[in-house]
C-alpha cells in the first residue's frame, strides 16, 4: 500500500522554482506561512457570522461551515507539519505534508461548493456572488495543487 502511494507522489509534475522566480526552499517556507495565516483568516471569518434565524437549511449550513472550519484548523497543523519538514529536511513528513494537503484541498472544495449551493437554497446569496465564490476558490485550489507540486520537487530533491 506504502509503495503505491510513492509512486502516486511520484506521479505529481515537479518544478523547477516557486511561482517561476524563487527557489523551491523559500518558496516552501512562504507557503507554509500563507497557510497558517490563510486558515486562520477563513476560520475567523466564518465563526464571526451571525446566527440569527435557525432553520433546517440553517442548521446544515452550520454543520457544513463548522467542518470548513475544523478542516482549516486541522490545514494549520498541515502547515505546521511542512515547516518541521522544512527545518528537519525530512521527506516523509513531506510526504505526508503533500497527502493531507491533497485530502485538505478536496474536502475544501467540496464545502466550497456545497455552502454556496445552501444559501442561494435558503436565499441568502444571489446565484452570481455564489458563482464568483466558487470560482475565486477554484483558482485558489488550483494555486495550492502548483504549491504541492513545489513541495514534491522538494521532497524528491532530498531523496536525490
């Protein structure tokens, strides 16, 4: 089982620097910080928001956006895990850096898709501002498999 998840990380591209102009080093120490402060930030956003009329609607909505926010606190120790990978240069914690990531990112598109589709339900959001939020969070998702993708090229440059 082991063997094949390596070769699955194997499988992910590798670059050559992060965002084409810092090396993979620095840029994974950036990452590391832009996902602490990123979750951080999500989750005070969310717990922030009023609660005012309890519906069933409302009641799914705060289950969902109770696990987008346990998701993003459970992304800080993600993040947490990569800086002691980082500082230890050590390639399995790397490696499950690279897995809880990918599990962070699907999960987290899933509420982010799943949240706006139960308030445009209950009325709350237009359709656009919900299709602007869910394109917003496609471009991030997108952004975080490029940083998986710099970790890699780390990782497997460590085992070189």
């Amino acid at each position: 089982m082991e063997t094949e998840g390596l070769l699955l990380l194997k499988k992910i591209p590798q670059s050559g620097s992060c965002h084409f102009c810092i090396n993979v080093q620095c840029g994974r120490n950036l990452m590391t910080i832009l996902g602490i402060l990123c979750a951080f930030t999500c989750s005070a956003i969310i717990l922030i928001k009023d609660r005012k009329h309890i519906t069933t609607t409302t009641i799914i909505l705060i289950i969902f956006l109770s696990l987008f926010v346990a998701i993003t606190m459970l992304f800080v120790f993600t993040s947490v895990l990569l800086l002691l990978a980082a500082l230890d240069e050590n390639p399995d914690l790397m490696s499950n850096y690279i897995w809880h990531s990918i599990i962070y990112l699907c999960l987290q598109l899933l509420l982010s898709i799943a949240i706006p589709l139960i308030l445009i339900a209950e009325g709350r959001y237009s359709v656009t501002i919900a299709l602007v939020w869910m394109v917003i969070v496609m471009i991030i998702g997108l952004g975080w498999t490029h940083f998986i993708s710099v970790v890699s090229t780390f990782k497997n440059s460590l085992l070189s």
